[in-house]
C-alpha cells in the first residue's frame, strides 16, 4: 500500500473499523474513507455498487456486520444470518462489477470454527463439525463470507483475503450489558460496582477459557495482511494465550479497583470450556506480531476518558 492508497473502511466507527482506522493513520496513510451506514447501506445493492464505481478504492477494510453476544444471538438468528451474508455478497458483486481492481481484506470471526474443536484451533478445523447452537447463524454466514471471498477469487480472479479474529476489546466497543461481548460487560459492570459499591453477580463457575485480543493489535494484524498477504487461505488472529473468565474478572477487577465482591452464580450456563486460537500461520507471515496481554489493554481503556463516559452513560 502505498501512503496515498485510497482505502476504504466499511465499519470504520464500529469496534475494530475504528481501530483500522487509527491504526491506519498512525502509520501515516492519508486517503482513508469510512462511510456510516447511513451513507452507505451496504444491505443496498445499487448503494454499494454506485459508491464502489465512482470511489474505485484500491483497498476495502471489510469489517462492516451485525454483531452482537449471546442474547442478540439468540433472539435475532435470522437478522445475523441475512444482513451478514448480503453485505459481504453486495461488496462482492459491487467490486466484481465495478472496481475488480480493489484488494478486499474480509473479517471473518473464530465462531467459524465447530463447537467441539482442538486446542488451539487451526484454520483447517473450518467446516470440519457442528456449530454452537446459539450463534449457528452468525457463523454460517461469516463462514458463507470466506467461501464466497474464495469463489470470487478463483472465478474472477478478485484479490480477497480474509482473516478471522477472536473474541475483542477495545475502545469504541459495546457496552451495553444486554447484546455487548464478555470483557466489555465486565468493565462496565466493575466501574458500576466501584460507584455504588454492590456486589457483581457473574454467570457460571468462571473456569471456562477465553482469549481477548485488543482491537488495535488486530487491526495491526489486518494492515500487514493487506500489505503482505495474497492467498485464499484465511489466517486466525489471537493472541495464543488465553485466561479463566475468573482470571478475567479478577484482572479486570483489580485495574478498576473498589469495594465489592463478585459473586458466581454456578446454576447459570458458563459457555464452551475452551476456546483459543491457532496463530502459527498469522506468525509465519508476520512474524513480529506481538499482541498486548489484557491488563494492558484495559488500562489503555480505563484511561481514555471519552471511552469511560461512553461506559457509564449508557
Ligand atoms: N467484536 C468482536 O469481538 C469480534 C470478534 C471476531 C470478529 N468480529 C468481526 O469483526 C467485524 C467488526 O466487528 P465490531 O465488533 O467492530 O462490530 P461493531 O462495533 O458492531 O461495528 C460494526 C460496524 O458495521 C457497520 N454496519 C452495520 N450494518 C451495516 C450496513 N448495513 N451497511 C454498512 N455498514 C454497516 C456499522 O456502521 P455504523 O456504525 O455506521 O452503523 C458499524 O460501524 C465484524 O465482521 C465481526 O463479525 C468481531
């Protein structure tokens, strides 16, 4: 890429699209666009495809979908299921049609991978099993992204990668307790707690396994595979270590500090027991990866005030 590549970034206010973006513009990248989904429905098929033809952007960031935790999940299968697999097809056909010069980096999601997976789990384990129930189809349809970005690639010769994050945290993150993911829910919850002094509860008996990667590091990861990276093999970004929820919460606890107890409420489900990813391919690319351990990502957050005001006051 070079410092004057146009590069554009569906989702560029959302989690990880914020953090390509500053990312981006650390490394001093100039011609950055991110349009809202107000502008640009990528839902709309003419929408994408008339932005696609007169941008003519020589890079997409697709990091653009509907996500959500458990509950969204749960409630709203087929929402996750269609918006999710039409705007990557959208972007697709768009850039296909119109722009088949654009580089397209796509984020998939590790919730790909079966239920029942090894430790850690490599990219070969995609398609090789049964989904968690939950978010079935969420990842059908991240998992329909990688296979259409494969097709593209090997019938129109497009230039589509696609990497696959875990579980992330971040500034510009969710945090609403209802559809936000587990560590954004913990802080909230503990900055709470640290006001009013009342204990946490918190589901299951904490020893299930996770893995949390900030969003900053992954974005990294996403620029130096767009820079380096031109293969249909799609490339895991983890950190490769991964920590009890309880190691978790408590970690989390101790960065934000207060009087409170935290309470583990053992009758309620606790999750797949472990889940942590193989990054030895994202390594044999870019061998100088070095994500951040959680305590200092959560103090980059606890030390943002923007980010804490958007913590407490929704
Ligand atoms: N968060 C995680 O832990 C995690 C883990 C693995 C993979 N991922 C993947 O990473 C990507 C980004 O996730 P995130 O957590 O950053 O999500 P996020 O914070 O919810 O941001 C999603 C973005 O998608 C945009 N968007 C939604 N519907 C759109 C539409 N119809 N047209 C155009 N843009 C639309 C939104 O734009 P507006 O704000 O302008 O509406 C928003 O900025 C997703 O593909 C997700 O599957 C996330």
């Amino acid at each position: 890429m070079k410092k004057d590549s146009k590069i554009v970034i569906f989702g560029g206010n959302g989690l990880l699209g914020s953090a390509v973006k500053r990312v981006l513009a650390e490394q001093d990248f100039e011609n950055i666009k991110s349009p809202r989904s107000s502008e640009i429905d990528l839902l709309e098929k003419d929408e994408t495809e008339n932005y696609l033809k007169v941008e003519q952007p020589g890079y997409i960031f697709m990091t653009a979908g509907l996500v959500g935790g458990i509950l969204g999940n749960k409630t709203r299968p087929a929402d996750f299921l269609y918006q999710n697999s039409m705007m990557i097809l959208n972007l697709l056909e768009g850039v296909r049609k119109f722009s088949p010069k654009s580089k397209i980096l796509y984020t998939g999601s590790t919730c790909i991978y079966p239920k029942e997976s090894p430790q850690p789990i490599n990219e070969d384990r995609f398609m090789s099993g049964k989904l968690e129930e939950t978010n079935k189809g969420y990842a059908v349809a991240k998992g329909m992204g990688i296979v259409a970005c494969q097709s593209y690639r090997r019938q129109y010769g497009l230039d589509a990668i696609c990497a696959m994050p875990t579980n992330m945290y971040g500034l510009n993150d969710n945090y609403d307790l209802e559809n936000g993911h587990m560590i954004p829910s913990l802080i909230k919850k503990f900055l709470v707690a640290k006001g009013d002094g009342n204990n946490v509860s918190l589901w299951g008996s904490g020893n299930p396994r996770r893995e949390a990667l900030y969003s900053e590091d992954c974005a990294d990861a996403m620029v130096y595979l767009m820079d380096n990276y031109s293969s249909e093999k799609i490339v895991n970004i983890g950190t490769g270590f991964d920590y009890s929820i309880r190691e978790f919460a408590n970690i989390i606890k101790g960065e934000i500090g207060g009087k409170y107890e935290i309470e583990w409420i053992f009758s309620k489900p606790g999750g797949t027991f472990e889940k942590r990813t193989d990054i030895d391919r994202l390594k044999g690319i870019y061998p100088e990866f070095n994500p951040r351990g959680l305590r200092e990502g959560i103090r980059v957050i606890l030390n943002n005030k923007r980010e804490l005001e958007r913590i407490l006051g929704n």
